[in-house]
C-alpha cells in the first residue's frame, strides 16, 4: 500500500509524526524524498471543464465536427502544453503535459492562454471567476 505524505519540516510536530511513521514500517520500503509543489486544484479542474473545454467541444460539434469533450481538451492541451522532442530518422515525437502535473500557478497561466485563444480564434468567452485569478496562494487549502 503506497502512502504519500506532504511535511512541513520545518514544523517540529509534522516531523515526528513522519519519525513515528517510519518506525512503524517493516520489510522492504521504497522511500521517496522531493520538494513539494501543489498540483492543480480540484477547484482549478472543475472550472475548466465546463468553462473551457465543454464549450470548445461544443463549438466544434456545432461546427460538424464529431469531436467529444476528450479531444477538445487533447486539442487544447497539444496547442498550450506540447512537448517535442526532435528525432531525426522518425521526425519529431509530439506529445502533450497532462494538466494533473501543472501546479496551480501554471494551470492559471494555462487557463488565461486557452481564454485568450478561445475567445480570439472562436468568439468563446470565458467567465472569469474571481477566485480564479488568485495568485501566489500560501495556505494549501486556498488553491483555486
């Protein structure tokens, strides 16, 4: 059973937690220290799918297109988040980040290009929540 932690080590209280939970493993562990860095926010991931994507797909269905709410946000994600990586017998391999890897600072920067791309491109206007546009959040339950 895996088990992932976040610790505040400079929080006495959390380290011993951490130090009492060590001690209680047996057998062999695989134990895995790194820089914590939130993700994208639930709150993040559930105004984007009806406010971005929804409306993306919707547009192109309208348009003839037999696209579902999947391949818009594929779409999205290849325009915004592409990874290339140049090979010189096959071509270049392409492939896009998947948003679950954002941290909440880059799903906004990401949120603000596909608006902007959207409603240029399209005429789709997306709303702007003001929790949204919070930026540079200290406590983790105020990720947006």
């Amino acid at each position: 059973m895996a088990t992932d932690l976040v610790v505040d080590f400079d929080n006495e209280a959390e380290r011993n937690l951490l130090w009492s939970k060590l001690r209680g493993l047996r057998g062999k562990q695989r134990i895995t220290v790194k820089q914590y860095r939130r993700k994208r926010s639930d709150r993040q991931n559930s105004y984007y799918w009806p406010c971005f994507v929804h409306p993306f797909g919707q547009f192109l269905r309208d348009q003839g297109e037999l696209i579902d709410d999947d391949m818009a946000h594929e779409m999205l994600k290849l325009k915004f988040l592409r990874i290339v990586v140049p090979d010189a017998k096959a071509g270049p391999l392409e492939c896009a980040r998947s948003t679950t890897t954002l941290t909440t600072a880059e799903f906004n920067e990401y949120l603000d290009r596909c608006s902007h791309f959207l409603n240029t491109m399209f005429g789709i206007v997306t709303p702007e929540p003001a929790i949204y546009h919070f930026k540079g959040l200290t406590k983790e339950s105020d990720d947006v």
